[in-house]
C-alpha cells in the first residue's frame, strides 16, 4: 500500500535529522495536501523552542498572508530551505546569534527540499527571502536558457511558471559538498513540467529590519491575493501557466 504524504513526510524528516545530529532542527509542517507551500530560509531561536517554522515576530507579519488569502495556517504547508538554526556567537559572554546561509549550506539541504515538493506537490510554491529563492532556482533552472540564479531584488511579486529539473550546476556542487544522504540525485526522476508556480516574496523578517520595504511587500502580497482566485478556480492547473513568465 503506497504510503500517505504524511508518512513519507515523517520518513523524509527522520532521516534528514539523523544525518544533522547535533544541531537544531525545524521540519515542515502544515497540511500536506495544500495547494500552496510557503518555503522560508532557516529557523531561529524561537522555531527552534517551539518546533515549527515561522513564528515568533515574522510569523506575526506572516499572518497578513493567511489572513489575506482568508485561509488558516494549518492549511497550507510551510518549510524552510534549511532546515536547523544557523548561528553564530553574539556580543554579550556565550549567547548565539542567528547568521546568514552560505552557500553549500542552501545547496547541502536543497535535495531535502526537492522530496518535499515532489511529495507535497503544490500548485503554487512562495518562497520568502533570497535564500529559499536560490534553493529553488539552484534545484529547477536546468531547462533556463539564461543558467542564472533567481534574485529577490529582481523577481520579488512576479508570478512565474515553473519548468522542474534538477540543474546538473547544483548537482555537480551538491555532490561536493556533502554526501547525498536520501538517494534523491537520481537521473530520470522530474516533477511534471510546468505545472507549479513560484512566486517570490520578501522574508516577512526583512520588514523587521528595513521598514521601507513593508510598502513592497505589501504590494506584491495584495498582487499575489489577486492572483489565487484565478489559479485555483480552474480545473486544469497545469493550464494556467500557458500565459505567464516561465523559468
């Protein structure tokens, strides 16, 4: 009998945390067979205390989302691109501080991040901050003519379609950096092309630190509000990328 999204779920995540013992992990949660999955960058102090992503001061400024897309919190799926805290030593005697993501950090955890999505399957994935937008453009930008990586700053409220492939640039760095733990870089294995959207946002954290970015954000929140009902009124999906910007 095949195995519930939830079961391969729980599978994925046992064995994601035996191979990053040690450190402080944060799994997904939400529901699995949600249409929408919201992808962060890392957890932080108060993920970490509470055992699920986004909470705390920007899980506060997240709940503008769900509030604008009239919808729950336990409805949708919600992840990190890495997927444990990421810190450093702070100013006052044995205090931690969160960091930034290195690079073969985003890479080393993307392949994670691919089984989720093939997993959970979502119509539409937003991804909140540069570092879940480089996870995604490092796993799906093989078919791009351009062979870039996605920038915040550049595509922040576009909708874009989304053509799946593992990008041989990731695989080759990925397999440099850290033994593949989930038998994920098989050859062969795609999503089905084009059927996902990517919509970028600001981290809801960001307007924490640079208030003159709430007004963007804002912005492409209400932009993408607009766009849902039309996505999801369809009863083709994978119709609806026909007409719009594809990677």
């Amino acid at each position: 009998m095949a195995l519930s999204k939830a079961e391969q779920l729980r599978r994925l995540y046992d064995e994601y945390a035996g191979q990053r013992q040690g450190l402080e992990v944060v799994t997904g949660s939400g529901d699995p067979d949600s249409r929408i999955m919201l992808i962060g960058e890392a957890p932080g102090k108060q993920e970490v205390l509470e055992g699920k992503p986004f909470v705390g001061k920007a899980g506060r400024i997240l709940d503008d989302f769900f509030a604008c897309l009239a919808i729950k919190r336990d409805e949708v799926y919600i992840t990190n691109a890495i997927k444990y805290r990421l810190e450093k030593p702070g100013r006052r005697s044995y205090s931690r501080v969160n960091r930034p993501a290195k690079r073969q950090e985003i890479l080393a955890d993307s392949f994670c991040l691919l089984e989720e999505i093939r997993i959970i399957h979502p119509l539409l994935l937003v991804t909140l901050g540069n570092v879940a937008l480089t996870a995604i453009s490092n796993l799906f930008f093989a078919k791009s003519a351009k062979k870039e990586i996605l920038h915040i700053g550049e595509t922040h409220g576009r909708l874009m379609g989304f053509r799946a492939g593992v990008s041989d640039d990731s695989r080759a760095v990925f397999s440099e950096c850290v033994a593949d733990p989930y038998g994920l870089s098989r050859e062969g294995e795609e999503l089905p092309e084009n059927d996902t959207g990517l919509f970028p946002l600001y981290h809801p954290a960001s307007i924490i630190y640079n208030r003159s970015l709430e007004r963007v954000y804002r912005e492409d929140l209400a932009r993408l509000c607009g766009i849902l009902p039309d996505m999801f009124r369809t009863g083709d999906p994978t119709g609806y990328w026909r007409n719009v910007t594809v990677l």
